[in-house]
C-alpha cells in the first residue's frame, strides 16, 4: 500500500478503538505511525518546572498505524 497520508490532511480512523473519528494529520512519524488530532489521548503527567510550576496531567495524542486510518475524501466517496 502506498502511503497516501500527509501532514494537514483529514483522515477517518477506520479500525481500532477510535473508529469513526476524523481529525487532522498534525504529524507522519517514522516509519509507520502517525498522529491524529484528538484521536488515541493519553495522559502524561509533566513535573514541576520554572514555567510550569504546578506541573500536573497533560493529555497528548499518541501515534496509531497509518494502516488503521484512510483519507476523508475517499472515505465519503466510498459511502455512498
């Protein structure tokens, strides 16, 4: 399969936990995982810092197979 998925570009998550969801492509990462906005969430938890003196729980998103999402634009089409 050729990888068709690029940055800024809007997918649809197709298999997994998250199907369904759409959201942009915010980052390719090698060699086969990418990252969805608000899609796959997690909590990280940051230390205290001079810029962040409270610290406390961040929610990232985490990279899913590329594999596992498909373009938007070919998933409307193939809907209808």
């Amino acid at each position: 399969m050729a990888k068709t998925i690029k940055r800024e570009q809007e997918v649809v998550v197709i298999a997994g936990a998250h199907k369904g969801k759409r959201g942009k492509v915010l980052e390719v990462k090698a060699p086969e995982k990418i990252l969805v906005e608000g899609v796959n969430l997690i909590t990280k938890y940051e230390r205290k810092t001079q810029e962040n003196p409270e610290g406390g729980s961040v929610q990232r998103e985490a990279p899913i197979h590329y594999s596992n999402v498909m373009p938007a634009e070919k998933y409307d089409a193939k809907s209808k």
